[in-house]
C-alpha cells in the first residue's frame, strides 16, 4: 500500500525565521509560502534530492497546529506523509482494519493539489500520517 516518503512535516511557531534557515543555514531550496486556508496552515517545502521536509506554522487561532505549537512552544515534527497509489482503497483497507481516519474520512485537496487523509497518531504509535494520492 505504502509508496515512497513525500514529506516528513515540522511545525513551527515562525515561517519566516525557519525558511531563512533552512536556506541560509543549510543552504537548501525552499519554495514560496502557501497559505491552505481548508487545513488551517500556511506551508513552505523544503526540496532535497530524495524527499522533501514541510515546513508548517498555523493560518488563524483555529489552527490544528495552533494547538500542536502550545504544546510544543519551539515546534517539532508533526507528521509524516507517505505516497498511495489509491487513497480510497488505501483508506478503506484501513478502516476495514480498524485504523481510525480523522476528519469526515473523505479526502481533502493538499498542498500539492492531490486528495489526501490523515490517520489518529494513536494508531500508528503516537505518530500522525498523512497519505498522499500520487
């Protein structure tokens, strides 16, 4: 079911001062920032040969990552994203499996334009995955 790693995904509390360091600290290419109003988010990529890292801080004070930062002041990662071929059969093998899928269990458009889903962190170990259509 699984494809290859599309994003391993840091919140942080400053957008700006993180892309600035990812560029100029460690010399990397970061993409113009975009605001996902749908995810509450506004999101830099950050592009290395094999994957890329997301760089997330919140849109608004309804934010899922509002809350994520009050717990974690100075950021951290917050989820991992991996590739499916089929996001509805990957997600109804999942369910029929017991995975819980957050939100209305129906696919959303992300940052890349194609649908993706979020599984509960409890179920994959305290961490969140994100599956992305490719």
């Amino acid at each position: 079911m699984l494809g290859r790693v599309n994003h391993v995904a840091i919140a942080v509390p400053d957008l700006t001062a993180a892309t600035a360091s990812y560029r100029d600290q460690l010399g990397a290419e970061v993409t113009a920032p975009q605001a996902l109003s749908e995810h509450g988010v506004t999101v830099v990529f950050v592009n290395l040969p094999n994957t890329k890292v997301e760089l997330l801080e919140p849109l608004g004070d309804a934010s899922p990552i509002a809350a994520f930062l009050e717990k974690n002041p100075a950021g951290g990662m917050h989820h991992i994203c991996y590739e499916v071929v089929d996001i509805l059969a990957a997600r109804d093998q999942l369910k029929a499996s017991g995975a819980r899928v957050l939100g209305s269990g129906e696919p959303k458009i992300g940052a890349h334009g194609k649908p993706v889903l979020f599984l509960h962190p409890k179920d994959f170990y305290g961490t969140l995955i994100e599956l992305e259509q490719v």
